[in-house]
C-alpha cells in the first residue's frame, strides 16, 4: 500500500466540493430568469491580496489587521492558515480571530500540515484569511497549489484575504532569478492576481526593510548577516521593490480601463481604446522555450494586447527531453492564459511568417541562434531568414539566460 494512500483521491471540482457542503442554490432561484439570461444566484467570494516586495515587509500582519477589523464590523471571520514564522509583533495581531486548525498529511512517512479545504468549507465563513499564497501543497492535497484552494472557496462565495512577494509571480521567473541569483520553485499564475478584486502594497523602503531584520522581526539574529549580505541585499530589494510598484499600477490602470467601459465613456480615455496590438511568441522543444513565453506575456500584458504561442513541429520524430521541455513550455503557457498553436512543417521560417500573417501578429518574439557561426553559413539561421521574410511585425530576438 502506498505510504500517503489514505489521502489519495480523485480531485473533485468546485462544483462537487458546493455538492458535498450543500452550498448550491436551490433550482427554484432560477424560476425568475429568461432562458438567456439564467445566472446562478450565487455570488462568487472577492478576493483581495496583499502584495510585497520581500518577506517581512509586513503582508500577515496588514492581513490579520484587516480581519480584526472586519470582526469588529460583525464579519464572521477565521484564519485558514497564517504563518506567522514566531514573530511576536504577528502573532499579536490574531488576537480573538477563530483559526481553523490544520490538516495532517502523511508524505514520506512524516505529518506535515496543510490547510484543511474541508474544515472551512463546512465551517463557511464570511471571511478567510489564507497566508502563503503561491504555496504548493503537500501530495495527496486537495489540489497542487494553495492559489487552487482559494479557487475553491471563491466558487463557495466565501471573500478570501490573502498574501503574496512579488518574486512569486510566474511572469517575473527569469527576471527574478536574473536580480537575486535565486531560482523560484513556487510560482502563481499572473492571470490568478489579474482576477484579484483588490491588491495592495504592502510598501516599505529597503533601508526601513534592512533596519528591521537587523532588529531581529524578521529572521532570528543569527541568520540576518547572511540574509544581508545574499537576498536582501540593497540593490535586490530596490529591484524587487520597483517590480512590485509597477505590478500595482498595472493592476490600478486594468482596474481604471474596465471603469471607463462600464461607464460608456472609451472615447474620451486612452485606457478604453481596444489593443491593435498582437503578440505572437515563437517556441520549441528547448530548455530556454519557458523564457521566452514569459518575455512574450510581460510585451503582451505592457502593451494590453491579445498573445499566441507557435510551436513549428518540423520533425517527425523528437526525443524525450526535447518532448519533456516542449510538454513543459505548453503547460506554462496555459498557467499564463497564452493560447498555443501548432503547425505542421519543415520550413521553420515560412511557417512562422504565415502563422504571423494569420494572427495579424503586429510583434514576434523568438529566441536568439543557438547554432555556432559555421553552422549557420552551412544550414542557415531561422532567426535571419524570419527577419528577410514579410510579416509586417516586429521581430523581438531575446538573448539566453
């Protein structure tokens, strides 16, 4: 028998999980809808994040202030998970907030606890606070991701209040990693915060930041000379902080072009003009394909166009790390909300071209020569012959990591 089989199952979907806890609405709230217009009465739980820089610029406690608060408003409130990493000041801030406790998980013969799906749903709430939002749960978890569980208790109406660093964001990998020399394993998917009701900034300057670890509030003492010197250095976190600044005000305009529509006045503001804009990212079966396809999201999402990925499958036959990182890069693209396309031909160039004209793509993104200069007088270059061939786009060439 498997060491975790008792907490194997097959994933159910949000509407089963409404099933199970008799949250639905009964047939009869649909007796007043057209046929057309039937909409489940059923409201969906707004979510609202609280976005940072790094760790320690204070997410949990705004989080758990936030909930304080909304109790003393007559909000049914409680904690589905905080982590509070034994900081005095945060654990302070839970105060009389009712925490649901956590489930135990059995993984390679050692309990490891994780928030309990099941315990809130039947307790359903008004309000849950969920710290660690790009977490990855345990195997034999409900779903993979904590961002998945939050889904969830959305679908059930419950208003879900959670956090997240921005180093977290699937979009920022390379970028991230290019800054602190760090390589994130858990990521969140953009389109997931793109869907936030609200996000603010947690906001801190890095001198401030670096003067609290000092002090001991974020990392016990003997830690902070090492952490000083490697992730939370001054220039990191300047950069970290700049990347976070502008995921806010991105989200700020998204959140200003959809009241401008709402309100019918898209001739009077820029941010109501529909995107002419297309982007159309070129990748394959190499390792560097995910990078491009986060490159391609970032253009696409500053620009506030429609993105496509193209695969060309020139070859009849690829092998399996080939197969693993194409595999890879498709299911990126889909966490990214990019839909892909795949074309069939052995004349790589051509191909792209006329997926470009198809598409009206107006900006290419594709990935520089991998090949040496001998192999590219003798078998040619896809990049240069893209660049002699007529799309009528920009061709963006992004260098290697």
């Amino acid at each position: 028998m498997s060491q975790f089989s008792q907490n194997e199952y097959i994933r159910p979907n949000p509407d089963e999980l409404l099933d199970r806890y008799q949250l639905r609405d009964s047939p009869s709230s649909f007796a007043s809808c057209s046929d057309d217009k039937r909409l489940h009465s059923r409201k969906l739980g707004r979510l609202r994040v609280y976005l940072g820089m790094a760790p320690g610029v204070g997410k949990t406690y705004a989080m758990l202030n936030e909930g304080r608060r909304r109790k003393t408003r007559g909000a049914d409130v409680v904690i589905g998970y905080i982590e509070t990493h034994h900081r005095p000041i945060t654990e302070e801030q839970i105060g009389d907030l009712e925490i649901i406790p956590r489930k135990h998980v059995l993984y390679r013969e050692i309990a490891l606890q994780e928030m309990d799906i099941d315990a809130i749903m039947k307790r359903h709430p008004q309000v849950v606070l969920v710290d660690e939002l790009a977490h990855t749960n345990v195997p034999g978890s409900y779903n993979t991701k904590r961002y998945q569980d939050v889904e969830t208790l959305l679908q059930a109406g419950i208003i879900v209040i959670t956090t997240l660093n921005i180093q977290h964001l699937e979009s920022l990998n390379d970028i991230i990693e290019s800054i602190t020399g760090i390589r994130q394993r858990e990521t969140l998917p953009d389109l997931f915060l793109d869907k936030a009701d609200e996000v603010e900034l947690i906001d801190i300057t890095p001198d401030a930041l670096r003067s609290r670890m000092r002090h001991g509030n974020v990392y016990p003492l003997d830690r902070v000379n090492q952490a000083l010197q490697q992730y939370f250095t001054l220039s990191n976190l300047t950069a970290l902080r700049e990347l976070a600044l502008r995921c806010v005000a991105a989200k700020t305009e998204d959140q200003l072009e959809m009241m401008t529509r709402k309100d019918g006045n898209e001739h009077t503001s820029a941010w109501g003009r529909t995107a002419t804009e297309r982007v159309m990212v070129a990748f394959d079966g190499r390792l560097h394909s995910k990078q491009l396809l986060r490159v391609g999201w970032r253009l696409a999402h500053g620009l506030r166009a429609p993105i496509l990925a193209v695969t060309i499958e020139s070859k009849k036959y690829y092998s399996g790390l080939e197969k693993t990182f194409l595999k890879d890069a498709i299911y990126l693209a889909e966490e990214l909300g990019i839909e892909v396309i795949r074309v069939q031909g052995k004349d790589i160039a051509t191909k792209l071209a006329e997926t470009a004209r198809e598409y009206h793509a107006t900006q290419i993104v594709i990935g520089q020569p991998m090949k040496s200069k001998w192999e590219e007088l003798r078998w040619g270059s896809v990049v240069n012959r893209l660049l002699r061939l007529s799309t009528g786009a920009d061709i963006h060439i992004v260098p290697y990591i």
